[in-house]
C-alpha cells in the first residue's frame, strides 16, 4: 500500500476530467438538456455534429473508461523499464483512448438518423438501456470482458517497445470496446440531458466493476437487470419519481 502507483498521472487525469465535467454541468452547460435531446442529435439536425460534440465525448472517454484501463496501465508500467515507464504507458493510453474517440466519431455521425426519427419522449434512451441489457447477457460480451484481462508481453527498448505498447492499447481498447459498446451508445443518448452526470456515475461504476471484480459474471447480470428495469421506467407513462 505505501509503494508508490505507477499509474497515479493518469488516474488524476481522469479525476480532472470528471472534474471538468462537473464544473461544465454547474455553469450551465447542460442546459442544452433539458428539452430532452441530447447535445449531438440537436447538433446534427442543424446541420452534423461540430468538433465541440466531439471534445466532450474524448473528455466523457477519459473520465469514464480510462480508469477500467488502469489495471492494463500498471501492466504496462512495471513491465517498462523505469526511463521509458512513462512513455509506454502514454503510448498505451493515446491508442486505447483513440479507439474509443473513433466510436464516438461513430456515433456522431449516426445522430442524424435518430435526430430525424423524432422518437417521442425516452424512447431513445429506453431503447439503447434495453439494447445494453441484452448484450450484457450474450456470450460475446463475455468473450469480450475474458479478453479485457489478458496481459501481453512487452519489448524493453526501441520501436519494438513502442509498437508492443501501441499493439497492446489497441487489443485493450478493441476488447474495452466490444465489452461496453452498448453502454457507452446509452451514454450518447443520455448526454446533454438535466441528469447526464448520473448516468455517467452509474454507467462508470458499472464498467469499474466489471472490469474489477475477480468474478464477474454475477456483477454483469445484476448491472443487465439494473438496465432492464430502467428502460421499463422509462417507458412508463412520466412517472412521478423520475430525477433527471
């Protein structure tokens, strides 16, 4: 516990994104949300989605699924040799990260087509929680979750330790992404709504302990239930407790 974290740089990263987040949220940067449609979609009806959508869904990336990379991370900096450490995991980052930003340039470019389908109310949002619910329970989301805790070998020096860093972030991000692709995709649907940083705490804490738990299957059936029983909710005719 007293040895020193050899990915603490970027664990605070990801705090001072999520402090980002929250300070845009409390000056009034989520007013956009509550007519009920998220940032990207208003965006694309007027014309396609702008680099801003863009910028806030890398920051929404960092705060959110960095930290499941933290354990691929720490794998990468104590396998690196300590003048190099910081470097290899940096690489590893950039390219985990870029994968996750080539899905939301993704996304962002399929908001039109839920934009023009005017779907009334949450019926967008309870449609992604109910498609997320049933991919936590298929066989590949297991696959995928086995392969986000796989190891791979390092090199030590030169481009072969760069490219087996890169190579490395790559196979996390692709695994990461077929995991919580569907989380992520009710993440697009919710953000720029009055309650977006709740759904980013629950869907964080979700992929956390997925990612975290040593046996995860009990914790991926209970967030599927947890999903389930929000897009009934949400189909529900305005019921009176709802908080965002």
């Amino acid at each position: 516990m007293l040895q020193p974290r050899v990915s603490l740089a970027f664990e605070l990263v990801a705090v001072a994104a999520w402090i980002a987040l929250v300070a845009w949220a409390m000056t009034g940067g989520s007013q956009a949300g509550h007519g009920h449609h998220h940032v990207s979609a208003t965006h694309a009806v007027h014309g396609g989605a702008g680099f801003g959508d863009l910028a806030m869904w890398a920051l929404m990336s960092v705060a959110m699924m960095l930290p499941a990379a933290v354990p691929a991370l720490a794998h990468v900096g104590t396998n690196s040799l300590r003048w190099r450490r910081q470097r290899a995991m940096a690489t590893f980052a950039a390219v985990y990260l870029a994968v996750w930003i080539g899905y939301g340039v993704l996304l962002l470019g399929a908001a039109p087509l839920w934009a023009r389908a005017r779907l009334p109310g949450d019926a967008a949002l309870a449609c992604a929680l109910a498609l997320a619910a049933a991919w936590q329970l298929t066989v590949h989301k297991r696959r995928a979750l086995r392969d986000c805790h796989r190891s791979s070998p390092l090199p030590p020096t030169g481009w072969r330790a760069v490219a087996g860093a890169g190579r490395f972030g790559l196979r996390q991000g692709g695994a990461c992404l077929r995991s919580c692709w569907a989380l992520m995709l009710v993440m697009a649907v919710a953000s720029g709504r009055s309650g977006m940083l709740g759904w980013m705490a629950v869907l964080t804490g979700i992929v956390m302990t997925e990612r975290l738990a040593r046996k995860p299957r009990r914790p991926v059936q209970l967030a599927a239930a947890a999903l389930a029983a929000a897009a009934v909710a949400l189909a529900l005719p305005a019921p009176a407790w709802r908080w965002y």
